[in-house]
C-alpha cells in the first residue's frame, strides 16, 4: 500500500472474512475498513493479518452510511470506494486523482468495472458509457446521473457537503439520492472508461429476489426523499402493480418512512429535466 495523502480507499462489509483478507492487500492506498457488526470474526482477522488497515467496527448494520463513516476518517482530498470483493487495477487509484486534478466540477469518477476472471464489463458500465446527458467540456466523460460505488471515486469535499450516503436508504441503490443531491449542488459526474475496477462477485450474495426487493426500497425512499409528489405517488403504484419483491419493498420502507420525510428535499427543474432526458433514452 502507498502513503498518499491524496486518496484513501474506504471499504465497508458485513460476513465477508475471507473476500477482504484477499482483497485489502491490492489496494495501492491507506485503507480504511468500516465493519458493518460482521459475526465471522472480520474485525479481529483483518487486524491480525493486515494491521496497516484501519479497521473501524461498528455496533449494528447500518449500510452504506458506512462509507460516510469512513470518509469522515479519513481526511484526504479524494476517497476511492471499494466493496470488499472489488478492487482498483494497479496505477489507476494515481490516475483517478489526476483525473479529478485535471476536472476541478468532477465530484464522482465512475471507473470501468470489470467483472469475474474473465473480466467481463460490467453492463451498467456500457449504460454509462452512451448517457445521452453528453460530455461537457469540463468533464472527463459522458456526465451521469448515477454510479457504481464500488467502482467510484469522490471528491471528499463534495461528498460530505451534500451528506454523504445516508442512514435511511442504506444499501444497496444507496448511489441515486448522492448523484441527484450533487447534481442539484451543481457538481459533476463522469464516466472514464480509462480507469479500471475490478469486481468478483463474491459467493456469499443475498438471492436476487431479495436483492430486487432492497433495491425497490431504496428506490421508493429516494424518491420520497427527493421526487415530486406524483412522481412518488406513480412509483409505489408501480410496485403495488408489479407485486412480489416490490410490493415487499413497500412494506420494508415503511418503518423509514418518517425519516425520509424529514429529509424530504425535492430537486431542483434542471436535475428533473436531465432525469426525463434519461428515462426517455431507455
């Protein structure tokens, strides 16, 4: 690992030991492990056998407001996030930093992802790469409305201004309510097909079913959070239509529910405006 006070990379992860003893060590940076109340004994693991890492555990499971958490740590200018099976290929966390340098509007690099052994690209990756937003001359690559976190970097400075990831949508689609409150503060978000991450899915995944029904509610809390009136009032009768993992997700919400509401912020026409840009792309 480097000592740069440029960047750090700050992982979080619950109950997976064995993907962070294999994935920590290539990460070209200072490390900083948020645990998200792990019960395999990560914590005690990873300081035995990578005590260069910074390792802060956490008392209960609180999503990826723990990378906010990391980030507060930290204190570099830049911070690359990574999940605990992902990682940046060699150089790339230095040119992701001289990237942002070169982009001082970029709050958000999305990296190229590339996926499993035989390195296939991730497909959100090719959705990103034709956004119809374009690329403005300030940016990198195309301008985004979204991204990958495990293949991100941010602008510390930006990050934290608009509060980072928040304690209400937790994980995963954690990365919509961040890209739509940076976009309304004015910042920018890229894609750089240059800079490579790569992901091998771990084995110890949650089944799709429930994966599709946390991402649903996530959805249905940033757009409480976040949307017009109607356009929430649409998205949850789409769940309740659709039925199965999204009418779940109706029910998962709820509880959070009033907290989302105080955060309750709807975005600015412009940021509206790029979204029917790329809802019409689709």
């Amino acid at each position: 690992m480097s000592t740069s006070a440029d960047v750090a990379v700050v992982v979080m992860s619950r109950n997976r030991r064995d993907d962070l003893l294999a994935t920590l060590p290539r990460h070209e940076a200072p490390v900083v492990l948020v645990d998200n109340a792990s019960t395999d004994g990560t914590v005690a693991a990873v300081r035995a056998a990578l005590p260069e890492v910074t390792v802060v555990p956490l008392e209960r499971n609180v999503g990826s407001y723990a990378r906010t958490l990391g980030v507060e740590r930290v204190g570099s200018e830049f911070v690359a996030f990574a999940d605990d099976d992902s990682w940046w290929a060699p150089g790339d966390l230095a040119r992701a930093v001289a990237v942002m340098r070169a982009h001082p509007r970029l709050a958000v690099l999305n990296a190229r992802v590339l996926v499993g052994p035989d390195e296939r690209l991730d497909p959100f990756c090719s959705e990103l790469a034709r956004s119809p937003l374009g690329t403005p001359a300030d940016l990198p690559g195309p301008a985004l409305l979204g991204f990958l976190a495990c293949g991100a970097m941010v602008r510390t400075e930006a990050f934290l201004a608009v509060g980072g990831f928040d304690p209400v949508v937790r994980f995963p689609g954690e990365e919509e309510r961040l890209a739509l409150d940076l976009a309304a503060a004015g910042w920018g978000m890229a894609y750089v097909d240059e800079v490579t991450v790569h992901h091998h899915p771990s084995a110890r995944r949650h089944p799709p079913e429930q994966r599709r029904t946390a991402i649903w509610r996530s959805r249905l809390l940033t757009a409480v959070m976040r949307r017009p009136a109607p356009e929430v009032a649409r998205l949850v009768g789409q769940a309740l239509r659709a039925g199965g993992p999204e009418r779940r997700a109706l029910l998962r919400a709820l509880p959070d529910l009033p907290a989302a509401l105080r955060r309750r912020r709807p975005i600015p026409p412009a940021v509206r405006a790029d979204l029917r840009v790329l809802a019409g792309a689709r």
